[in-house]
C-alpha cells in the first residue's frame, strides 16, 4: 500500500486527540480523583533545616516540645538545643502527645559529633511510628555492627539495603511510610502492615512487613539510648493505601 504522507495523517489525527482531550477536560471538574495541590518544603542542610510541605502536621519546628511528652506521659525532660530536640542520657524516650495514623513521617537527626563508643553504643537512638517496630537510627559512619541494628535497620528483623549514613554530626533525614494492612474479603492478609525508609533520599527498606497490624492510631516515639542524638523537622502527612484492587 502506498504510505499516505505524514502531514496528511497528522491533519486526521490532531482533531481526534482535540476532541478527546475536551472530553476529560470537562470531565475534570467534578472528577475526585483529581489529586489536591500540596506545595513542597525544601530539603534540609546540614546548616538548615527544612521545612514541611503544605498539607504536613507539624510535630516539631525547632521552637517547643508543645506536641511531646514523656514517653509514660508527662512532661519531656530533654534539651532543646539549636532549634532542635536532643536526648538527654536516662531521661527516658519521648512521644507524640497526639496519636497519629498510617501515612508518611519526615524527621531530620544528627549523631554526636564527637565520636564516642562504638557498635550500638556510637550514637544510638530510635524512631517507632505507631508504637510499631523501630527503625534503627546510629552513627552507622565507618562503624561496624551486626547489619539488622544498623541505621535504617528495622530492628532485629531487617537491615537497610545499603548504608546510607553520612558521618557523625552532620543532619541526616529518614522518610519513613507506615502502610495500612491490605486484607481480602475474609480478613486474610494480602498484605501485612509495612515499613518503606528512604535515608537520606535514598531507598533503604522497601514495603517491608512488620506485623498484621499496628493497630490504626498511636504515638510516634523516638528513643533514649544514652546518646545525645538530635532531632528537628519532624512532619506527618496521613496517606492510606488506596483501596485494594482485587488480586489473583
Ligand atoms: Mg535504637
């Protein structure tokens, strides 16, 4: 067959593509699935912290523990220090005062810059998000310790996939998702509860299972583990897995 030439097959195509496009333009206006605007932070430096995107929770700015609380209730007995929160050795852990759900959670820490200890005693602290397992946070700079308790480790049960650590005294972010359980019709788990880290921007624990669930709302924690760790920026923005599509 004799090709047609290309100018004339595009005069053909564009007003097909032209009606289409009308036909989901004006489908848009009343279309949910259309997502909302959200306008982004900026990233943290080692000098600056970031800041949360518009539709976060804030749970610390760097200026009060007015979201804290002893991690048994209470009031918070650790230092705030350059606009950021900073473990004070046998105080004990520390939480939010609001429970808080499945979704994502922003925090920017710092180990000691003076290094001292080594292993899981080389500026060792933690941050568990709906009173579920730990994701390990440690001076994992040059520092040698068993993989599944090193930083970004879910602890005890999965370590990061690479050492994303930068070195001790320097900011660092972890991004951590707590997804919801999927469960079918029956209540049988497609899907357990899960875990996805991003260290640093970069992707350390993938959709990893950490239990059938952690129960729909809790306080996030972070840890007393004798060494003055810091942290600042932290955020929450709620997210539930969509609906779950149905699988075979
Ligand atoms: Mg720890």
């Amino acid at each position: 067959m004799k090709k047609l030439p290309a100018l004339f097959l595009s005069a053909l195509l564009i007003p097909a593509f032209a009606s289409s496009a009308k036909h989901h333009e004006k489908k848009e206006k009343s279309d949910p699935s259309i997502p909302p605007v959200v306008t982004p932070g900026v990233h943290g430096t080692p000098d600056k912290a970031g800041t949360p995107p518009s539709d976060a929770i804030v749970l610390f700015d760097g200026k009060n523990f007015d979201q804290w609380e002893s991690g048994k209730g209470g009031e918070v007995k650790w230092k705030l220090v350059d606009g950021a929160m900073e473990v004070v050795r046998g105080s004990g852990s520390i939480r939010t005062k609001e429970k808080l759900g499945y979704g994502q959670y922003h925090v920017e820490w710092r180990t000691p810059e003076v290094v001292k200890g080594s292993g899981q005693g080389r500026g060792n602290s933690g941050f568990f998000p709906l009173g579920g397992p730990e994701v390990q946070v440690l001076d994992s700079y040059e520092n040698s310790t068993y993989s599944h308790g090193q930083a970004g480790a879910i602890y005890n049960r999965y370590p990061p996939l690479v050492n994303a650590c930068r070195a001790p005294g320097v900011w660092q972010s972890y991004d951590v998702i707590v997804h919801a359980p999927i469960q079918d019709e029956a209540g049988k788990y497609l899907r357990k509860s899960a875990y996805t880290v991003l260290h640093n921007g970069v992707l350390i624990q993938d959709n990893m299972e950490v239990g059938g669930s952690l129960g729909k709302t809790g306080h996030l924690a972070l840890q007393d583990h004798g060494n003055p760790v810091r942290y600042r920026n932290v955020w929450f923005r709620p997210y539930q897995d969509p609906i779950p599509m149905k699988r075979k």
